[in-house]
C-alpha cells in the first residue's frame, strides 16, 4: 500500500512543469487526480500519462481565477472520486519588469490567478473537507522575500506564504493541513528568467520536488502544518518566519524627535539587509563600510 492509496487530489496548474510534476507523484503514490490546467491540451497529456502507468486521473480545464470555476474544480473530485482529500494549489503565472515599466492591467491578472486563484480554490476545497480532514498544499516563492524584476510576482507568493499560516490557524481545529512548499526546479518560468536561471541549480528537476508535496498530502506529515518548506532539489529545509526583532524600544508616546533618536542612536545598527540579496540598506552600509554592498542570500529565486 502506498502513502496516497484511496486519496483524491486536486493538482491545479498540472499541465507542465511543476504541476505536472506534482500530479504524476501523487498518482504513482496511489492518489486519483483532478489534473487542472486552462490549457486542456496540456491537461490531456498529462492525464494521459497518468493511466499510462496505471494512474487514475480526471481533466479539469476550469480556471483558478474565476469563483465559479474554481469551485467546479473541486466539484469534479467529489462527482469523480467522491470525495477530496488534498489540494496543491499550483497554478500561477509570472513576467518580469522594473516598477517604472509595469502595466496594472497585467499586475491585476497575475494577482487575479496567483492570489485570489489560491483562495478561491481553497476555499471551495475547504468546504469540502469539512467533516473529514484533509491538506492543503500551496505553492509560493523565495521571490516574496523581494526580488528584483518580480515584485508583483513576489509580492503575490508573500501573500500565499501569510495566507498558508493563517488558513493552519483557522483550520487545525477541523483537521485540515496547510503548508506551502517554496521549490527551485527548472521550469518554463525560470528558464524564461535569466536572473532565475543563474540562482537555480542545472539538475534540480520538477520530478525532484514532487516527494516533498506528496508527503505533506499525506499521513507521514500529519503532525506538520503552517510551515513553509523549500526544496531545490539538493537542499530542503524550513523557511523561517517573520519575527518582532529585538531590540524593542518603550516609552510612553513618540514623537517624531524620539523617533529619530530611536534610529540614529540605537535602529541604525539593527537594520535588516533586504531582497535574497541581502542588500545592505544605505545607513547601514555608512554605520558598517567595512560591509559588502549586497551578500547573497541561500534562498534563490523559485
């Protein structure tokens, strides 16, 4: 018997890369699988490969971005299956630019699918594992630490990351898991990022992401939720979290005199170095010149 026998699982996004990645590990762990992806050609083919191996698995051409259509996606598990007892909440989509060039009708499509697509989904996979538990898996990014080039991409996997925690304290109560899952995998995303391409090592493969998502769907991980773990293939570890960073300053009421103060006698050397580059912000690069520019950091883009 294999960790995911008698699951059924929503994969959105499964038709390449990762997502397809995802669903074709779930299937080899004994899960059915609702493969999503708008582009059903793709959707087909990986759906295909799945019964290839002797796989159960179902087409969802419905898209993430849209209330109603997310919430077909998980009606087509239950019809199918049944039943749903995990969702990877995948599907995403990205570009590149500087904030001076951004199109808002573009930022507003990118946050349409990679934020409310997550709640949407989610939503409507929550509902239905009322009652009888389940896990979620959501898919976010090195990037929402700060990124340059990405930052409505990253700021829309920081919004998955504060969702991830905050949906593990609303629904632990009710026995449904939700972690999200940072990977680093050669992908059409990455391979269509320069910048994301140098930071992503040449052999980790989507293929080598698709444990880690597998176990968190299943009874192995049960004692783990609101965490955010990254893979790269080589590497996996856990993502620390946002954190009130010593030292805490009190006094009775500030003023903007006092707060100046608070900056230049004690913040100044407690600055935090910003974006995976760690970049070192201006008056700490003045308060320490012996500090490199930018150190970079061990969580690369992905």
């Amino acid at each position: 018997m294999t960790s995911l026998d008698g699951r059924a699982v929503v994969v959105t996004g499964a038709g390449r890369g990762l997502g397809r990645a995802f669903a074709m590990h779930v299937a080899e762990m004994g899960a059915a699988v609702v493969v999503n992806d708008i582009d059903g050609e793709l959707a087909r083919g990986t759906a295909a490969a799945i019964e290839a191996d002797g796989g159960c698995a179902v087409v969802s051409e419905h898209s993430v971005a849209e209330p109603e259509q997310a919430q077909a996606i998980v009606d087509l598990c239950v019809h199918e299956f049944g039943q749903v007892d995990g969702l990877v909440n995948n599907a995403a989509v990205n570009y590149e630019t500087l904030p001076l060039d951004e199109d808002p009708r573009l930022a507003g499509e990118l946050i349409q699918v990679n934020v409310l697509g997550v709640i949407y989904t989610g939503l409507a996979a929550v509902r239905a594992m009322a009652g009888r538990g389940g896990s979620i898996v959501n898919i976010s990014s090195g990037a929402s630490l700060g990124q340059r080039t990405l930052a409505t991409y990253a700021a829309s996997k920081g919004a998955v990351a504060s969702l991830t925690y905050s949906w593990a304290l609303d629904l632990e109560a009710v026995g449904i898991r939700v972690n999200a899952v940072c990977p680093v995998a050669q992908t059409r995303m990455v391979l269509g990022s320069e910048r994301a391409l140098r930071n992503c090592p040449p052999d980790s493969t989507p293929d080598k992401i698709a444990p880690l998502v597998s176990f968190l769907l299943g009874d192995r991980s049960l004692g783990v939720t609101g965490q955010m773990i990254r893979c790269n293939g080589p590497q996996l570890h856990i993502v620390g979290q946002p954190y009130l960073k010593a030292p805490i300053l009190e006094r009775e009421s500030w003023d903007s005199e006092s707060v100046e103060r608070a900056f230049s006698e004690v913040f100044h050397a407690h600055l935090e170095p910003y974006g995976l580059e760690k970049r070192l912000p201006p008056l700490l690069r003045k308060w320490l010149p012996w500090r490199p520019r930018a150190v970079r950091s061990p969580l690369e883009a992905g």
